[in-house]
C-alpha cells in the first residue's frame, strides 16, 4: 500500500492521507504508523481518502478503528489478533468519529465498511471541498 499525505485548510488544518492498494495485515501498521506520525505533527483532523484503496481486511479495519482512538486522544495499546478485532466491537456504538472521516471508498470497500458496521462509525465523503468543510 502507498501513503501520501497533503493538507487543505477549512474551518480547521485538514490533513488528507491518500491510501491506494490494499489495506490487510502486510499493510495496516503503515497506516497506524503514518496516523501516529501526523498526530504527533500537530494534525487533529484527518481525512482517509480512499479513492484508490482497492481491498480492506479485517486487519485494515483495525487499523481504521485505532486510528479513530488514536486521533481521539486515546493511548494505543498494541493489542494483537482476535483482541484487537474484539475492541472494534465494542467501540462500534460510540457514535460517528468527528475527527476522523472517509473520502470516496470504493464499491467494494465500502461494502466492507457497511458489513462491519463502520459506515455508522465514520462519515463518508464523495466530495473533497465538502469533506474538508465537514471539520
């Protein structure tokens, strides 16, 4: 999986990671990694374009949820397997993330999104101007 990041000012400094590829188990802790490097760069406000992100497993997810913890000022913890996935879970129902938001997920990314219940977890955007302006 590629990472590349940009920034676009709204209301507030939104910081875009543009994914492309696949998001699985050889590739999530890039995602965390490159969450927690931004975080720790000042940015609070993140936008996960996913135009080009062709695949996400469950590995994927997790690194969805613990970069929503993350940019909620939440300690990762290095929970492994079943656990980690088990934590999505129970942290599904906390209401829609307001710091961290998807841009324009493919079909069968967002069909994945859906299954797992994170399309009420995450808002998601098929506008770029309008995503930014949702901050």
């Amino acid at each position: 999986m590629d990472i590349t990041a940009s920034q676009k000012q709204g209301k507030v400094p939104v910081t875009i990671l543009h994914l492309s590829g696949a998001l699985d188990s050889a590739s999530h802790e890039q995602l965390i990694h490159r969450a927690k490097l931004v975080y720790q760069e000042g940015a609070r406000d993140l936008l996960l374009d996913m135009s080009g992100l062709t695949f996400i497993s469950s590995a994927g997810i997790t690194a969805l949820h613990k970069t929503a913890l993350l940019f909620r000022g939440v300690r990762l913890l290095e929970e492994e397997g079943w656990e980690s996935l088990r934590s999505v879970d129970r942290d599904r129902d906390s209401g829609v993330q307001k710091h961290v938001k998807l841009l324009n997920p493919q079909r069968e990314v967002e069909r994945v999104l859906e299954v797992v219940g994170f399309k009420a977890f995450f808002e998601i955007h098929t506008d770029l101007e309008q995503a930014v302006a949702s901050f």
